[in-house]
C-alpha cells in the first residue's frame, strides 16, 4: 500500500496535480472548497435522507431510508437518526485529526484561537513521538505531517482521539 501511495503521490505530481489533503489532488486553484471547510473544522450543513451536518460543536445524522425521512417530515418531526454535542477538549482533538490531513498542517496559533486549546496540551507526549519518528515536522507556528506521516495519517489521528 505504502508503494502504491508513494507511486501515486509521484504520478499526481508529475501531471501537475498538487495534493492538499491525504488523499485529495487537484489542479492549481482547483480544490475542493467543501472538503477545505471540512478540514479546517468550518461547520457544515447537509439535507436528506443520511446526509450529516456539523455545527456548533453538535454533529447530527439523518435517517439514512428515504421513506422514512420524508414519513417524519410529514408528520412534522425530526428527521434525525443520531446526535452528539462534542464537548470542547473533544471537539478540539477531532479538528487537530482532521487538520492534520491537510498538506498545509495545523496553525497553532488558529487553532488555538479557535479550540482553546494548544496543539501540546492535546498531544502531550505523543507530539514527541511523532515528531522522533518524522512523522511530523513542527518549525513552532505549524504542526505538518512528513510524506511518512501522511502515509500513516490513520493511525496517528486514531492516536489523537485516543487521547481523550
């Protein structure tokens, strides 16, 4: 997998497609403007049968079977199948995971702004770790995963959350 991941990386780039994410490539000025949000912990909405919204820290799913999504609309109640209120510290690990995907890294200084938490605290030893194992670079304003660390981006978000 690790072969195939690097011949792709090689390949996109050679026809001129940038990666910005994990597993997203685009021509210059060509990404995925939703996908960006999402990675940056922006809120999202979603409409429909199984479509996921995140805002204001609450996540929401709606029933996945269309009959029975637009059943509960005509009876005038919540379409939703499941619910969960992130609490901030969890909230903030999540969007480390997620920032962490992107090529661009995490701004510590954002994040911070934005969490009210710093990087450090969320990864305690793990940053350490990481950063050992050149899985991460972090030059003091941002925290980036390496080619090996993108490669591995999984398992260190699992880790992240793992913290908790």
């Amino acid at each position: 997998c690790a072969a195939l991941y690097e011949h792709t990386l090689d390949r996109t780039a050679e026809v001129g497609l940038e990666q910005y994410e994990v597993s997203s490539f685009a021509n210059q000025g060509k990404r995925c403007r939703h996908n960006l949000g999402y990675w940056g912990g922006d809120p999202y909405f979603a409409f429909g049968p199984g479509a996921s919204r995140f805002v204001d820290g609450i996540r929401e799913t709606n029933h996945s079977s269309t009959m029975y999504y637009l059943k509960q609309l005509e009876l005038g109640q919540s379409p939703v199948a499941d619910f969960e209120r992130l609490d901030p510290r969890s909230a903030a690990a999540e969007r480390l995971a997620i920032g962490l995907r992107r090529n661009v890294g995490v701004d510590k200084e954002t994040f911070l702004g934005a969490t009210g938490s710093a990087v450090e605290d969320l990864l305690g030893d793990f940053r350490t770790t990481m950063l050992e194992n050149r899985l991460a670079t972090d030059d003091g304003a941002v925290l980036r995963l390496t080619r090996q660390g993108m490669m591995m981006c999984d398992r260190v978000s699992v880790e992240i959350l793992d913290r908790l």
